[in-house]
C-alpha cells in the first residue's frame, strides 16, 4: 500500500466517549468537538451542547456570528426576539438557524431527560453576550 499525505491528516474522528468524559458527571454543558485553530480553519466551531432536564440556556446571543443547531435528542423549545415573544419547539433531525445579534434561548421541555444539540458556529471564538431579559410571558408560535 503506498503512503498517501491524507493517511494521518485530513479527517479526525471524536468518539462519544470522550465527550461524554468532558461533560464530567452531570453530562450536561458544551464541549468543543472541533477547534480548527493552527489547522487553516478559523471559521468554524463545531460542538455539541445539553441541557439537563428542564433547563433552559438563558437569554443571549452570539455577536456578528452565526450559529446552526440540530437536535440529536430530545425537544426544545427556541425563543428568539428583543423579549423572546417568538417561539418555536423542534426535535430529533430538527435543524434551527440563529441570525448574528439575535436574541434566542433554547429550554429543554423534557422533565427527565438530556436535551442533546450539536452546534454549528461562524466563529472560533466563543462570542456568548448574556442578556437581561424579561422573556414574553406568552411567545407567538412559529414554524
């Protein structure tokens, strides 16, 4: 078999396993899965976040980056907007899409379980403004 320069660089594999063992004992949080820093890539963030039972992220947005997420596992509910009065709940196979500067939360509607996504963001950097926001008491459901 002949050496080819794509044998130890071109694609790295993360296994569950070790994710789960940077989520330390709740299994909740984020980790980062990819950080293409010194690798070329500066763009991209690529991660996954859980929520435990019932949590919600708090209001915040991301600053001039973009960010896409997917629900593994588990359902949501994503509120967006100056006050969250915009709503809507996605699940398994879901993807949801969050303009730069937009106020959002994600909430786990689960009582018992993890709410699981994987995150997609424009940035290395880890950009997160925490808002202090009073959410609608009753958000328009969207989608």
């Amino acid at each position: 078999m002949t050496e080819s320069k794509w044998r130890t660089g071109g694609v790295t594999v993360v296994r569950a396993g070790s994710l789960q063992a940077k989520l330390g004992p709740t299994g909740a949080g984020r980790v980062t899965v990819f950080d293409f820093a010194g690798t070329g890539g500066q763009q991209t963030w690529i991660g996954t976040a859980i929520l435990p039972p019932a949590a919600n992220t708090g209001p915040h947005h991301h600053g001039r980056h973009e960010v896409a997420i997917y629900v593994v596992k588990g359902r949501s509910q994503i509120r967006w907007g100056d006050s969250l009065e915009f709503a809507a709940e996605i699940g398994p196979g879901d993807f949801a899409y969050f303009a730069p500067f937009v106020p959002h939360q994600e909430v786990n509607l689960d009582a018992t379980g993890l709410l699981t996504f994987l995150v997609v963001r424009s940035d290395n950097a880890g950009t997160i403004v925490n808002l202090d926001v009073v959410p609608a008491a009753h958000p328009e459901m969207m989608f």
